[in-house]
C-alpha cells in the first residue's frame, strides 16, 4: 500500500516531543522525533517503542467493571453503553447525596486536558488535581511568587546559553528529546555546563564541574552564590533596578551565607562557590539556572526554588538571549484558541485540598494530591466520595501506598481511565479503556515559546481494541449527567474546526509539518520597559506580596537536614531513558527487554562495611516495610545515599513483563503523605536501613 507520513505529538511520557509515524496500511512502521522542530529525526528510547504500545495485548481491551473485592482482579468485560451508564448512574447518586463538590478528578497534567476540566467544572465541581504534588508543585509556585509565571511560563534558550548550573535535573537522562538535544548543541557551541547532584549520572558526565553535594544542603549553597554575587558585585544592576523588588532585603538576609559556611553545609569548597558565582557573573545574562522539574525533594524545597529563581534575577537572564524567555501563546498575536472550559461557570465551592483556603499561596492550578487521602479518611472540610482518575496512577506515585489505600477504600465509586492496567486502575470499581496515542485525535493545544503557534496529535492508525478516545468519553459521561451542551461537538474534527474559528487555520494546515507557527521570528520583549511579570508589582519579587500578605516570610534561614541515625540513608531516587515515572513504560515489550528491574546503587565503602557485594540480595527497611533488591556498588555516590530507579514492583499480575521485578520506592516512603511549604511531597526525606539476606 505504500508508507504514508503522520505528524503527531508523542504521549509515552510526559514531554510531549512532536514526532512522524511511518505508517503502513493499519501498522506503524516506525515512530521518528519530527525534524521541523527537533532538527532531525532523534527520539528518545520510550518514543520509538510506541509501536510495542499500540499492539500490546496486556492493556486493557474493553470495558471493565469490578466484581470481586477491590484489587482483587476480577473483572467483568462490558460495553461501553453499561460502563458509561454504570458511572453516570453512581455519581449521580453521589451528587444528589453529598453535592458535586464530593466527586474529585486527577489527571497527570499538561496541556491536553480541556475534556476533563471541562466535564467536572459542567458537574460543578471545583476539586481538579494532578499529580504535581510528587513531581513539581513546589517551583510552580516558588515561581509564582517570585515571576507569576509557573514553572513552564519560560523557555530555556540552552542553544545561546553560555553558562547552565543544573541542582540535580538530570537533563540527559531524564529527558525531553528536544531539551536534551538543546543542552548538547549548547556544550558543544562552547556553553559550560555544572552539574550538582548526589551522584553521579549522565548529565555530570558531559558536565563541565560536577559537584557531589551533601544530600539536603542545596539551600545553603543556593544562597551562598547569591551572597557572593551581591557581595562581589556580580550582579546584573540595570536589571535588578528596573525590575525587581525586595533586592535590599535579600542583601541583607544572605549576609550569613557565606562561602565557608556553604563549604562546611554541603562538602563544596568555598574557593569552588566563589569561582562559580564569578563565572555566572562573568557570562550574564547569558545564564541559566535551571529551575528544575521533578522537585518533591525536602521540606525545604520551595525555599531552595525562589533562591534559584533569584539567582536568575540577579543576573538579568529573564528574557535574555541565552537565558529564560518568557512564553508568549497565540493570544500575544492576537489569534486564540477557543476554549471548551472558558464556557463553563467556575464551580463556587471551595476545594477539598485548602488550595486558596487553608493553603493560600497555593495554586488550585496543580492541586495537593497529597490531601485526598485526610478527606477521605476524615471527611474534613467536607465528604468525597467519587474519584476519577485519568492517565494517572497515584498508588505508584503517592509515598505510602499502603496508606493511600486504605483511604480509596472509603471512596463510593473510582473510575480509572487510562490506557495500561495501572496500580490505581486495579483497585478501581470501573476501568474506562482509552485509545492509545496512536490511535486518536486530541484537541488543539498552544505552542507557547519565544515563536507561539498550535499543535496537534493526530491518529496515525485505527484502533485495535474496544478503547475509546478522551473526548468521546467525557462528552458521554456529560451527556448521561445532563450538561452534554458543554461539549458541543460530534466529532474531534467539528471540535477543533470550532477552536480554530477566528484564526484563519483549519485542521488539514497541520498536515504538512504537524504545527502551524504564528510568527516567523522569536518575540522578545523590550528589557527596558516590555517585560511582563503577572506579580502584584509587575516585577521579579525577592519579597513577595503574595506570600507576605498571608503571613509567609518570602525568605527562611537554611536548617541542617535532619541528622542520620547510625546504620541509616537517605533514599533518592530518579528515573531513566526507557521508562516513564509510575508504571507507564514498564510493561513495554521492547524497553522491559533493556531495563526491567532496579538495582540498589550503594558507596563501595559503605557496601565493604556492611559486607556487601554486587549483585548480592539486599533488605531495604523503613517503619518495618521491607523491599528485596539487588546491590550495584559505585564510588560515584554520595556514602550516605542509597539510590533505585522509579517506579518498579509492579503489583499487577497481568502485566507479565513488569509483574514482581524490581522494588517499589513509594512503598519505603511512610510517613511523608504530607504537605510541604511548596504543596509537593519530601520524598528524600525518606531514610531507610539496608543488609545483605543471608
């Protein structure tokens, strides 16, 4: 039949990289990254194993209602008219017992999410979430209060950037396509590249300097650089003038945190943060300090984001060639994409989890997924009784499943929808089976960057299974609860012919290169009096209003992390190239067959004290959990830290190729279901004995 060639939006993580489908008849014959906006045909690992996804047998296939006890596997196939009425049936039930406020939903965030706000918001429900909670919420809104601009209101210009410090974002591992791309093209311009981590990893190995820091002391060095750039006169004076606030207050708060007080804290000579702060001083505004993305780190962390934010103030990088380039979307020319959500009523209730309330700094944006579980097992400030849950598996993500668990067993009704049988899922009453990526049409998202423009994932080929795509099955579950007029289509292609009027596009214009650019050069604003910072003062805030108006300090003194009970560590842990956090890609044909269980990386010198070889049967304790794994001994690790991969022991027997291999971090995480300044969860606050099985 001949090859054909569909641009779409690539889903097997989160980064949403935009890539081509080789397609053949009904069958994919390979996936590529798209080189319009990649600059060739690269794709990360999980990308190109999308295939394996698509004929995948060990997804769900057909709709699924529970008949046994919660988790025990067995399941009823049904179609989709007894699935969909089954759930519309049950939440009206809900609603017209406990209000609509009761039903809650959570998705894993991003762009593509106007079906599912749109639906709870037309039920009047105001209690959307995500999973930020174990992944970003606090540089979301650490940047708020200093940018008003979330964590992704910015573009790094890695390719023009002369000097990038990384506080643990593993860039090259990690990764983005396209990002990870932009940071080798950066080194190999000349750009320098430091690395601060816990151990060593990828990203240390193309760095210029890597620092092996002391694990929980980043706040310290953070503000030891800031001390010397001030101090030393490093600072970018034009821009700290004319656009920020609070500059006095921060001098005078870092006057303490001195280069020998950060040595003696994180194990960095000082003569090492002195040289640094110099070098950024030296290449400003050309400058990037990354603000990181997965941030659930300490208590502390959101404090350690408005340091690092504050550093890229102080030296002029926001919308600086080479440095952190305020987004622009369509509307900055004047050409929006309509909006399904924008049509509904905002929902006046207040919301489960504080966000606004009890959290005021807080954004409701991300949600505190984290709160759920004292509602559900309080009913404080009010009952929840519905839960959905969409492309998100929050008993593989939340610390202490066991916990979080128990606390789903008070709920009345939880919908998965999602496209593998999840943790969460095999818990569910009900499992809504959706479309893969490669199987359905999205909504039209923004492009927001220096060149604002639209995107879209389109079908490469037809379904195989009984699945069906997001935007049918939230129009169906609106139409069953009579607010069906909110989705006001019968079709993805009426949908997005309907977000497109105004803008003189139409849905074959992404036909030839997947997106449409709305500009032919990046807008820049003017540094002098263009830039536009949604802060109360319209400007960077060391002190924030915001904060400050609700009786939180914008600065707090460093602490010492909490000190290591002998024969104790500190479990951190991260993510690799082939899998994706919780259990996205585990189960993959193609990338389980490379990486399909973790391993404990643990100090050479420390494994010879405990007695312990690689490859030996190790017990990894905490609170009387216990998780069985094998030992990888390396001198390139912290000695107090013991490291795994995310995401591993996999519970669910119906994916073979995961089911039992490698440990459950989230499982050694007790006690840390708990809100931290920033709203994220402190996973490396988790401490945990190891020692050999006899």
């Amino acid at each position: 039949m001949g090859t054909k060639r569909v641009y779409s939006i690539c889903a097997m993580c989160t980064g949403r990289c935009p890539i081509v489908v080789d397609v053949n008849g009904n069958e994919v014959e390979h996936i590529w990254g798209n080189p319009y906006l990649l600059g060739g045909y690269h794709l990360c690992p999980r990308g190109a194993a999308g295939k394996a996804l698509l004929n995948d047998t060990e997804r769900p296939q057909t709709p699924l209602i529970r008949d046994g006890e919660r988790g025990s596997g067995k399941w009823r196939s049904v179609s989709w008219d007894e699935a969909l009425d089954y759930v519309a049936d049950n939440l009206k039930n809900i609603i017209d017992k406990y209000g609509a406020k009761s039903v809650v939903l959570s998705d894993r965030g991003g762009a593509i999410t106007e079906f599912e706000k749109t639906f709870l918001a037309a039920i009047g429900s105001p209690n959307y979430f995500n999973h930020h909670a174990t992944c970003s919420n606090s540089i979301h809104n650490a940047h708020l209060s200093v940018a008003g601009l979330a964590r992704n209101g910015i573009t790094y210009d890695y390719k023009n950037c002369k000097y990038l410090v990384s506080f643990g974002r593993n860039l090259l591992e990690s990764l983005v396509t396209g990002e990870a791309k932009s940071v080798i093209d950066m080194i190999e311009n000349g750009g320098k590249l430091v690395q601060i981590d816990v151990r060593w990893n990828y990203t240390a190995a193309k760095a210029d300097r890597f620092f092996l820091i002391n694990p929980g002391t980043d706040y310290a060095l953070a503000l030891a650089l800031i001390h010397v750039i001030i101090k030393d006169s490093l600072y970018d004076a034009d821009f700290v003038k004319r656009w920020t606030v609070g500059f006095e207050e921060l001098s005078n708060f870092v006057k303490l945190y001195t280069p020998e007080f950060a040595e003696n804290e994180t194990g960095i000579p000082a003569a090492e943060i002195v040289k640094l702060a110099h070098d950024v001083g030296n290449a400003k505004p050309s400058v990037i300090f990354h603000l990181g993305w997965m941030t659930a780190w300490y208590s502390n962390d959101f404090y350690l984001r408005r340091a690092i934010c504050s550093l890229n103030a102080l030296l002029g990088a926001y919308e600086a060639k080479g440095g952190l380039i305020i987004n622009k979307g369509p509307e900055a020319v004047g050409k929006p994409l309509k909006s399904l959500l924008a049509q509904v009523p905002k929902p006046k209730d207040p919301r489960f989890d504080g966000c606004g309330t009890k959290y005021p700094h807080l954004s409701e944006q991300w949600g505190l997924a984290q709160e759920l579980a004292h509602v559900l097992l309080t009913d404080e400030p009010y009952p929840v009784r519905a839960y959905i849950v969409f492309r998100h598996d929050p008993l593989a993500s939340l610390p202490d499943p066991d916990y979080i668990r128990d606390a789903f067993s008070k709920l009345d009704l939880l919908v998965s929808i999602d496209i593998n049988y999840s943790e969460t899922g095999w818990f569910s009453d009900v499992i809504l089976p959706e479309d893969t990526y490669l199987e359905r049409t999205d909504h039209v998202i923004a492009r927001n960057g220096p060149k604002p423009g639209y995107i879209l994932r389109q079908a490469a080929v037809q379904r195989r299974f009984d699945t069906r795509p997001r935007w049918w099955i939230f129009k169906e579950l609106a139409n069953r609860l009579g607010v069906g007029q909110y989705f006001p289509y019968n079709s993805i292609e009426e949908l997005i012919a309907w977000q497109l009027e105004g803008t003189g596009y139409k849905l074959e214009d992404f036909n030839e290169k997947g997106y449409i650019e709305l500009v032919d050069k990046p807008i820049m604003w003017d540094r002098v009096d263009g830039l536009k910072f949604k802060t109360p003062s319209g400007k960077i805030e060391f002190i924030s209003k915001k904060l400050e108006d609700v009786g939180i300090p914008s600065f707090i003194p460093y602490e010492k992390p909490i000190e290591l009970k002998p024969g104790r560590f500190r479990l951190v842990t991260s993510k690799c190239a082939l899998h994706t956090q919780g259990r996205t890609t585990l189960n993959n044909r193609l990338l389980n067959e490379y990486v399909s269980e973790n391993h404990l990386y643990i100090h050479e010198d420390r494994a010879v004290e405990l007695g312990i070889k690689e490859g030996d049967l190790l017990e990894v304790e905490n609170e009387g959990e216990k998780q069985y794994i094998k030992a990888k001994l390396t001198k390139y690790i912290h000695p107090d830290v013991l490291f795994m991969l995310h995401g591993f022991g996999d519970d669910v027997p119906l994916r073979t190729r995961s089911f039992g291999k490698g440990v459950s971090d989230v499982r050694l995480q007790k006690g840390l279901v708990k809100v931290a300044i920033g709203g994220n969860c402190p996973f490396t606050e988790c401490t945990v004995s190891v020692k050999k099985v006899k």
